[in-house]
C-alpha cells in the first residue's frame, strides 16, 4: 500500500471525481459528516472552510495505491483500510 497526501484548493471537484458513476460511486465511511451525496458533501466541507478565509487549500485529498496483486485480498476490508489510514494519520477529528 502507498498512500499520497496532498492540500488542494478545489474540494467540491475531488469530491464529485471520486463519487461518480465508474469511479467509487459510493461513500466507504465518513467522519463528521452527514451527507451520502456530492450535493450534501459539498455544503458542510464549505461551512467548516469558511473559517480559513487566509488559506488557499483548504481541503486534504490522500490517495492509497493497492498493489494490484493485494486488491483481492483487501477488497473486503476497505473500509477498516480507510479508518486505520485516518487514525494513523491523526485525523480522526476531521471531515
């Protein structure tokens, strides 16, 4: 597994990237967050953002690369992946 962090400015557009039709197109787990739906997501990134008026990228985006022979076997488990990622990288506090 390798994982990639980077500080984007554009935090509607990941979102609605990673939820489309083909890609993800399903929420794996949340934090602090109520919505299922890009439409929903949106608003409550922006409302916590507002607070960052000086900031340029306000939003995180990681990604984590499985290895092409491990996808089978993680598959199953991408959620805990994701929790124990968040956890690790101290984020649990935040969306």
């Amino acid at each position: 597994m390798i994982a990639k962090g980077k500080a984007i400015a554009h935090g509607a557009n990941a979102i609605r990237y990673v939820m489309r039709e083909g890609k993800l197109d399903r929420l794996l787990a949340s934090n602090l967050i109520e919505g299922r739906t890009p439409e929903e997501i949106i608003p409550e990134f922006k409302m916590v953002a507002q607070g960052h008026e000086r900031c340029t990228n306000r939003y995180l985006r990681f990604e984590i690369g499985i290895a092409p022979a491990d996808e089978e076997r993680v598959r199953g488990s991408l959620r805990e992946l994701a929790t124990l990622f968040a956890q690790e990288m101290k984020l649990e506090n935040h969306q």
